[in-house]
C-alpha cells in the first residue's frame, strides 16, 4: 500500500512539483544569485501571518533540508497585540504546516494607537526594531522578510509617483542600528499571483492583515482598497493589458540604473549632482 501523505507533506511536495518552477526555482535563484546565505548563518525567518511570510517559512524550510550550505533557522513571529483570533489563525497555521514558531510579546499596537505621528509609520518602524532585537537576543545574525517580486516594483513606482525619488528595495541591506545584523529578502523574486495561486491549490487561509487600524482590510497594503500601494497595483495591473512585460521592464530597470544620465543621486544619505564631475570628462 501507498502511504498517505500528511497534510504539510502533501504542501511542501506541491512546493517542489506542481510550483517548482513558479516558487522554488525563483527562490532559489535569489538566495545564490543576491548572495543571501552564507556558511555559518543563524537566520530569524519572520512571519507575520500572511501568505508571504507562510510560504517563505516553507522555503526555508526546505532549503534548510536540503541545501550543502550549512546555516540555521529560527522561525519568528512577533504578537504587537493581535487579536485572539488572528493569534490563534497564525498558530494553527504554523501547526498545519509544521514549523516550529517562536512567538514574542510586544505593545506595538499599544504605542502606535497613542502616538500623534502616523500610526503606520510607527508601528512599521517598531516591527523592524523588535524582530532585529530579538533576532539578536536569539544569536541570528540574519532576518529575512517575506517581500516579493511584485512588492520591489510597486515600491519602486510609489517611490516615484509620491516620494519624488527613484529608490528600489534592495534584496538585503545591512542594518544602520544593530550592528552585525543583516536583513535578507528570499522571496525577491516571486511573483504575488503565484504565491497566492499555491494558497488557493492547497486551500490554506491565512489572516490579510493584522492591524488593529485596519482590521477590515479596507484600507490597509495587504487589503482591497484605499492604499496607495493598492493604487499601483491596479495601475500596474491596467497597463499590463497593454505590455505583459511591464513589471518585468521595471524589476530589470532597478538592476540597470545608468548613473551617467541622472542629473542627481544620493549616496548614502548624501546628496550628489552631476555637476560634480561634469567638468572632469571632455565634452562629446
């Protein structure tokens, strides 16, 4: 007789068979090709709750099974102050899908909800902070987050649209706080449709969004309206009618950036203007 697989089998095979090509082979691609993992990592993966972050527990997972690289995981999940019922749906969730969590109080939402300045902005900076600190405390030297593919171009034409700047998200970044500490992004380059293609294949729920602001997901980034990353999406999806290839364009853009043709860049936080060297090269 066959032996019947468990339900989280039956998840991670569909991970490596019926979406390798969507899921696993992009994954892989941006651990080896963004130099994400190294010898002797002790990486915190972070999950929120969500189908990203789920899933990338998944791929680590995996990669942690089966990789030559020898390298740790911890798989995080920090409480800000979720209600009963989105904490218990992240439980038993991670019970589902058999990663072993490591779940850490904070007041996030607490703090957020009294502070004069924009809620969001706090408590996105207070997540950062807490993940790094107890990443730390647990001896990583790493924490990875689950944005993708379609992430990186929307932040980047926000950026442009309403930030006045070009500024990509890069595939990790060292962090300026807490020093030795680095952030990685194994899911750059995995497209949002696919990811939420799996969830439907293997009829998983996981919670949208776990704001107490915006608990309905009528205005929050990961809900159906009001945001102005919600904004791009629909732009982004409109003109894809036209050119399939448009967030492709824009994800290779961000790899291609010409600074000869910028009249102006920051480096560091500093300003720089083309002038600077303009009067270095001959004329043409």
């Amino acid at each position: 007789m066959k032996r019947q697989l468990e339900p989280h089998q039956l998840i991670e095979r569909s991970i490596l068979t019926k979406y390798r090509k969507e899921l696993w082979g992009p994954f892989v691609y941006a651990v080896k090709f963004y130099e994400l993992i190294q010898p002797g990592d002790k990486i915190a993966v972070c999950i929120s709750g969500g189908k990203d972050s789920m899933l990338m527990a998944k791929l680590m997972q995996e990669l942690h099974r089966h990789s030559n690289i020898p390298f740790e995981v911890v798989y995080l999940v920090m409480d800000p102050g979720y209600n009963e019922i989105n904490r218990q749906k992240i439980e038993s969730n991670a019970e589902l899908l058999h990663v072993p969590i490591t779940v850490f109080e904070t007041n996030i939402f607490d703090v957020a909800n009294n502070s004069e300045k924009s809620p969001c902005y706090l408590c996105a900076r207070m997540r950062r902070g807490h993940l790094y600190s107890k990443a730390k405390e647990l001896g990583c030297n790493k924490i990875a987050l689950g944005h993708h593919f379609n992430d990186v171009i929307e932040t980047t034409v926000m950026g442009m649209f309403f930030g006045a700047q070009l500024q990509g998200m890069m595939p990790k970044l060292h962090s300026t706080n807490f020093e030795g500490m680095e952030l990685i992004r194994p899911m750059y380059c995995i497209h949002e449709d696919d990811i939420i293609a799996w969830k439907r294949y293997n009829e998983l729920d996981f919670i949208q969004c776990a704001c107490r602001f915006t608990e309905n997901c009528s205005i929050c980034d990961n809900g159906g309206g009001g945001s102005k990353r919600q904004e791009v999406k629909t732009l982004l999806r409109r003109l894809k009618r036209d050119n399939p290839d448009i967030e492709k364009s824009i994800f290779n853009s961000i790899h291609k950036v010409s600074l000869d043709t910028m009249p102006g860049y920051k480096r560091k936080g500093e300003l720089h203007t083309f002038l600077e060297t303009y009067y270095d090269t001959e004329q043409s």
